[in-house]
C-alpha cells in the first residue's frame, strides 16, 4: 500500500471519527471521561462554526446574482450593452454559493433526503442512521471527489487556466479550486456529525441547532 493510500485512509479515520469509536468504546468498557465529552462537544462546535461562518458569507452571494443578473438584462435589452465578464460572473457565484454552503446545509439537515421511515424514528435511531450514512456513505463520496479531481485541477493551476472566451473571466482555476474546497467542507461537517451522533447515542447529547430557515 503506498503513502498516497495511507493519506486517504487518514482522512476517512480523522481525529473527528476516531474520537467517536473512542467514546463508543470507552462507554463500552463503562470508563467513561467527562473530559472527553467536553473535548469532543468542543470539536464540533469548532467545525459547526466554520460552516456556520461560510454560508454567512456566499449567503450575499444570492443577492449579488440577482442584482447583476438584473443589471445584465437591463444593459442588454435597454441600452444594448452586454458584459461576458459579468455572465460568467454569475455562475461563479452560483457554484461558490452552493458548494461553500454545503457543510452548513448538512448541519441544519438542508439536504433532499429520500425519508421513508427516518421521521417515524427515534432521536438514537436517527442517531445511529446519521452516524453509518456519514460513514459509508458520506465519507467515501468526498473521497472519491478529493481523489478524482486532484489531477485536472492540478493542471488547471499549472496553466491557471481562464475562460475560452477571450472576454471572459481568466480565473477559471479558482472556480475549479472549489470542487475539493467543498469535499472537504462536507468531509469535515460529516465527521463531525458522526461524533454528535455519537455523543446523542452515550447520553451526552449537544444542543440542537436552529432550523435551516432561520439560519438562512
């Protein structure tokens, strides 16, 4: 197994996880360590703020693309000016908006989810659900993007690739930029699900967080 292997596998097995399989298996063996609850309650809320500060910043980011889409009709179709820059502009901003508020959306449960049984569930059932849906299933997606996308944004960074359009925006790398950004947004937001998920299931549960409508 090469070194690139071993990299993989420590960011599947973050501090965030293997703390959970600790407390689990602390509870288990009854050696439970209030300090390790306190430090785990502390992690999670460190990731839960970032997300949280994220999506307080590409949140703006709607009502710039509505006052520029604006902008570009009215200059388009009263004054027969159009800007290249500014469409392209745009759809910048559209992907930073949904990728970089990924992590909060996962926090405050934002995401399409396909709930047959899952509201008729109690909160450690929904727990345990949260915890093996992050784990293998979560985790291993933004691995699998982390992985896949590494080579051509490499090179997109090497040649700082821009826009085919000569009037376009040339900074096409740093939107590419935002696809392992975001892996590891939700990778970070996913772990540290599974460890509020597993403090609800030991009986040390965190505060709930507010509803996504309110948040955003």
């Amino acid at each position: 197994m090469n070194s690139l292997n071993f990299y993989w596998i420590i960011l599947a097995f973050n501090p965030l996880v293997l703390m959970a399989f600790w407390l689990l298996i602390s509870v288990k063996w009854q050696q439970q360590n209030q300090q390790s609850f306190v430090w785990a309650g502390k992690l999670v809320a460190i990731i839960d703020r970032v997300s949280e500060a994220l999506i307080e910043i590409v949140k703006w980011f709607a009502a710039a693309m509505v006052l520029l889409t604006a902008a570009l009709v009215i200059g388009r179709y009263v004054f027969g000016v159009g800007s290249l820059k500014g469409q392209e502009a745009v759809i910048y901003m559209h992907g930073f908006l949904f990728l970089f508020a990924a992590g909060a959306t996962l926090l405050h449960n934002g995401h399409v989810r396909v709930d047959v049984f899952f509201s008729q569930l109690d909160s450690r059932q929904k727990s345990i659900i949260d915890i093996l849906g992050s784990f293998f299933f979560l985790i291993p997606s933004c691995l699998t993007i982390l992985i896949v996308s590494q080579s051509f944004i490499a090179i997109s960074w090497k040649v700082l690739e821009g826009s085919p359009e000569a009037d376009g925006l040339q900074l096409v790398y740093l939107l590419k930029t935002a696809i392992p950004a975001f892996a590891i947004l939700m990778l970070l937001q996913g772990s540290a699900q599974i460890l509020r998920g597993t403090l609800q299931l030991i009986g040390q549960p965190l505060p709930a967080t507010k509803a996504a409508t309110e948040t955003i």
